[in-house]
C-alpha cells in the first residue's frame, strides 16, 4: 500500500517542478515583453565578435549621443563579444539581439537559415555587401624578421613554422585559409592538385592550431612559439600597439583576401523589441564619416575612399581579392573548404 | 482490514524520493537524454560517418588515453601525498592540504594558460627540460593531471586517516616484511578509494576542454581531443554531428565508470570478507 502511495508523491513531485518551471518560463517572457512596450530608455544589443570590442564601444558613445539629438530619446546600446560561431549559435539559441556584427557571413546566413529571424538577402539591405568596414590577412613577425619573410611562400619552407588559429573553430581564420588559397590559385594558374599541395606544406609547418584568434596571438607573442602569426591586419596593428613595438613587425604579402566582416539587423528580434527603426538607423550610421571614422581608428578599412586616404599610412599595400570573385559566396566556400570532407580535412588527411 | 498500512521508520520517503527524482531527471537524465535524441536525428549512417572517420577515432583515442594516464599517475602521486599528509606532521601542512583542492577552484582555461607558459620552450619549467611539454601529447597529460589531483587525493586521505597505525604495527610485530604489510594490509583497505579517486580523476579528463585547448596545439591526428571535434562541429552549425561525438564518449566513459564501480564493489566485499 504505501508503494502505491510512494509513487503517487513521485508523480505529483515532478508534475509541481515542471509546472512551475513552465510557469516561470511563461512569466519571463510576458516581462521582457512588457519591458520593450514601456517608456523606459530604449535598449539595443549588438551581438559582435571578440576583436571589435573597442571600435563598438566607442561608436556606442557617437551613435547614441547622435540619436538623442536626432529624436530626443535616450539609448542604452549593450554589447555582447565572443567567437563569431558561437555569438552566431547563441542569437539562433534564443539571444535577443537587434543587430548581428559578426566575421563572417557565412554566421549570419546560419541564423537566417535555421531561424528565419532575417531575410535570406539579408547581404544586399546595406551598401558594399552590408560591410562597412573590412580587414586583410597580413603576417605578424618577430623584429627584424630574421627568417626572411616576404610572402606566401616563404611560409611553406621548412625552417618555418607558423601559428594560425584553426579555421574550423574560428571564423576568422577562415579568412587566413583562402588568403593562402588565393595566392596559391594565382601561382599554380588555378591547379587544384598543386594549390592542395601548397596548402598542405604550408599547414605541415604549423606548430599550433589554436581554437580562436586571441589564443594564436598569445601563442605567438607570449610563448615564442612559431616564426611568423598569420591574423588579421586589424588583429596584427592592435598587438603592435597593445605589446611591445620593438618586437614584432608587419609583413604584407603581395595578395590577400578582402575581409569583408558583416553587419544586419536581426529583424524579427528588432520588431519584437520595438527597435527596428533604431536598429536600421545604427547600422547605416556606421557609413556615415563618423562611423568611418571611428573604424578606421581602430584599424579597420573604412569603405569610404576619403577616410581612407586620410588613414593610408596605416594600412600597408596588398593586392586584395574579394571572397565574391575567388570562390562565390561563403555558403559555396564553406562547403568546399571547411565542411566535413572538405579540403581542409583532405590537407591534413593522412 | 485486509491490508495493513505499513509505516516506514523513516517518514517522508514519498516525497524525498519524488524530490530526487524530479530533481535528477530535469538536471541529469534529460540533458543526457537530449544527446542520444539530438543524434539520432541523423540515422545511423549519418552517425557512423560523423563518428566513424579516422580523426575522430584518433581524437577519442586521444582524449580516452591521455585521461588514463594521467588518472594513473594521479593514483600514484596522490597515495603519497595522501601518505604524507596523514601520517607526518610538518610545517605548512595544512597549507599544502589546503592546495591540493585548488585545482577545483581555477576556472580551467586559466590552468591551462597557466601550464602553457610555464611549460613552453621559453617558460620557467619548459626551458629547463630536454624535450618539448607545451603543444604536445605530453602538456595534454600534465594538463589533465593537475585538474585531476584532488579526485584521488581526497579519496584517499579519509581511508587512511581512519586506518589504525596499530594495523601496520601487529602486521610487523608478527614477522611481516614491509612489502608484505603494504600489499596484504595497507593495499585492500584503500583499494576501494583508489578506485574511485581514479574512476572521477579520468572520468573529469575524459572531458575536459578549458585547460587542454590552450596547451595541445590542437593539430589534427596529433594534439587533437575529442572536445575540441565537437566543438569544431558546433562551429559549423552542426549539431548532430557533434552530439554524435558527444555519445560515443557518454557510451564509452559510462562502460569505463560501471567496470571501475564493479571493481570497487569487489573490493569492498573482499575487505568486509576479511573484516568478519
């Protein structure tokens, strides 16, 4: 008898812990709701990827003091900074984010893909491919560049080793990957067997592998590991403000691939919260001179061709080749490259 | 009256059990669950190929053999610093004691930035050694021991604080060599605990993510553990793929946890044997 009794509490035990987490689960969401209807300063989060922590920091401060003057209303713009995958996962698991500004767009088409929360031509919304800034891939080497490193090639001899993020881990050594791929195209004529083979010495001599590109950079600066960092130029000039100037230089291959690092709104978020409007007008004021200039600051390109004069000293000259005209769109790049099977794995296939 | 209402002499255990399990499934069962069920969208051919090529076998294979190692050297090392703790007296012991649980404390990407600049060509201990540590099999291990060394540690102490000196002592008194007191009266009564501070020491490596990353080098075949496979998998957006990893490890480290459990039983009856 008191078996049956014993299972009875055990039933009616889980049913009062489920239904009081589904009524909790009910009551948060009803909150955040009411919260966006009410009249409180208006709150925008930016979800972004670990290396624009401080250009999006400062251009909060421009943006917001430009929107209060514009419309009287006062903004509170939260930033959220990770790998650009997994900032990319959480808005899919359920983050509420406004605006999406991650490395690559291969990370906004998942989120377009896999929860609708943007149009599939999210891309074509903003000028330039909706990047208002973009980067290069540069080499990050030790004062005096004691190896000798000149260009791509240089890094497929042996006595060089070399420390690149992983590009299946990091977005943005993605980017690395084709950069190498492109020079090799270029030299080989297009010989797929001869560009693997040129990947595949230049990825025997990598000494590590890390999983995202502050860890590379530490692996590189901090431990002495390897002779030459492969990163991104924005990534190189902030260590060579960031660490000591008299250890590191920067070498510029003769060609490079165009990063081009997205911006969108995450429309149906911004529709729940009320923010499309304020959302819309935040990426856009990223074209603007301010906005520019505040990316060239921070050592990213800026689209805007007299800022960019103005910063040329900055950013040494490379021969720039867009992901659009090497190899279509990063739906197709992905696929070939970094997918499983793809000819990254066939590189360190044994 | 047919039937009597038996009481329990403990009240509550309806409700205590109902508790346990609520609490259990919604914290363990169901998440673990989720994994078998998040895989097992893709079909068994979609399993076998994302689990079954060569880089994932050689990352589990990894992963599998540098956690055992490294709980076995935790058993030897934590005996003795368990040895030592109870039975000597000295200054800073209690420090020291104190230290062993840090490992515990640390967020792990911590330790393994830690271990990594030590341990690398140009760091304090690194440059002192004859081969590379950081960015090999061997800083994997190194890793894997330090967060591990609490597990046997803690297990052990208790045992042996409990183990009466005098045990040794009649053992000796009636003509047993030192060997001999060690492996017939010392030995079985800690077996239980060395079993299970090694069952948690490489059932916590197995898994371990934080610490490894930083000090593997991560270079596929080679530094590569099966962790990092699933989150590779993750950062294409493929979820099966690395829910798939994720049970084949679930599978295998429960089968190595239920065996250690097993043996320990048997170790546990064969001191009770003894005892009676």
């Amino acid at each position: 008898m008191y078996k049956r009794f014993g299972k009875k509490f055990i039933l009616i035990a889980i049913l009062i812990v489920f239904s009081l987490i589904t009524a909790a689960c009910g009551n948060s969401e009803n909150a955040s709701n009411g919260k966006a209807k009410g009249k409180k300063t208006r709150e925008l989060l930016n979800v972004s990827y670990d290396p624009t922590r401080e250009l999006y920091k400062e251009f909060n401060t421009a943006f917001s003091k430009h929107w209060e003057e514009e419309t009287g209303e006062k903004l509170t713009i939260k930033q959220s900074h990770g790998g650009s995958g997994a900032q990319g996962r959480s808005i899919i698991d359920g983050v509420n984010a406004d605006v999406a500004t991650l490395a690559l767009a291969y990370d906004i088409d998942a989120i377009a893909e896999s929860r609708k929360l943007l149009p599939d031509n999210w891309q074509e919304k903003l000028p330039e491919n909706s990047t208002p800034y973009t980067s290069t891939i540069v080499f990050l080497v030790r004062k005096g560049n004691p190896k000798q490193i000149k260009d791509w090639d240089d890094l497929v001899r042996k006595d060089v080793s070399i420390v690149t993020p992983n590009p299946k881990t990091s977005g943005g050594a993605r980017w690395n990957y084709l950069a190498a791929w492109i020079y090799a195209k270029d030299k080989y004529n297009g010989d797929e067997q001869k560009i693997k083979g040129f990947m595949k010495n230049l990825f025997s001599n990598v000494a590590a592998l890390d999983s995202g590109a502050r860890g590379a950079t530490t692996s590189f600066v901090e431990r002495g590991i390897g002779d030459v960092l492969i990163a991104w130029e924005n990534e190189a000039i902030l260590s060579l403000e960031e660490l000591d100037k008299n250890k590191f230089d920067i070498v510029a291959p003769s060609i490079s691939i165009l990063t081009e690092p997205p911006v969108a709104v995450v429309e149906k978020n911004a529709d729940k919260n009320g923010n499309r409007e304020v959302a819309e007008a935040y990426l856009k004021y990223l074209y603007t001179e301010e906005g520019q200039e505040i990316a060239a600051k921070h050592y990213y390109r800026p689209r805007n061709k007299e800022i960019y004069e103005k910063y040329k000293d900055v950013f040494p000259e490379v021969k720039l080749v867009t992901i659009n005209d090497e190899f279509g769109d990063w739906q197709k790049a992905q696929k070939t490259h970094f997918a499983d099977g793809g000819t990254f794995d066939e590189i360190y296939q044994k | 009256m047919k039937k009597r209402k038996v009481k329990n002499v403990l009240p509550g255990f309806g409700l205590s059990m109902g508790l346990v399990l609520a609490y259990s499934s919604l914290l363990v069962v169901i998440p673990l669950l989720m994994v078998f069920i998040n895989s097992s969208q893709m079909g068994w051919s979609g399993f076998i190929s994302a689990v079954g090529n060569h880089r994932v076998l050689a990352a589990l294979k990894l992963s599998f053999l540098t956690a055992f190692l490294a709980a076995s050297i935790n058993v030897i090392f934590g005996i003795l610093l368990a040895w030592v703790l109870v039975r000597y007296s000295f200054p800073g012991k209690r420090i020291i004691d104190g230290l062993i649980d840090l490992p515990f404390a640390l967020p792990t990407a911590v330790a393994g930035i830690v271990l990594t600049t030590l341990y690398s060509k140009n760091g304090w201990i690194g440059k002192f050694l004859p081969f590379k540590v950081s960015f090999t099999e061997f800083g994997i291990v190194i890793a894997l021991i330090f967060i591990g060394i609490p597990f046997v540690v803690r297990m052990v102490q208790p045992v042996l604080e409990d183990l009466d000196p005098q045990l040794e002592e009649a053992a000796v008194s009636l003509g047993a060599s030192r060997v001999r007191t060690i492996t017939k009266v010392i030995m079985p009564e800690l077996t239980p605990a060395i079993l299970s501070g090694f069952g948690l020491a490489f059932a916590r490596a197995v898994g371990e993510y934080g610490s490894v990353i930083f000090i593997a080098g991560n270079l596929p075949y080679k530094t590569e553990i099966a962790p990092l496979l699933i989150m590779t998998k993750l950062e294409q957006y493929d979820y099966a793929g690395a829910t798939a990893i994720a049970a084949v490890m679930l599978v295998i480290s429960f089968a190595i946890l239920i065996t250690i459990n097993f043996l320990q039983m048997r170790a546990v009856g064969r001191v009770l044997a003894k005892g009676v």
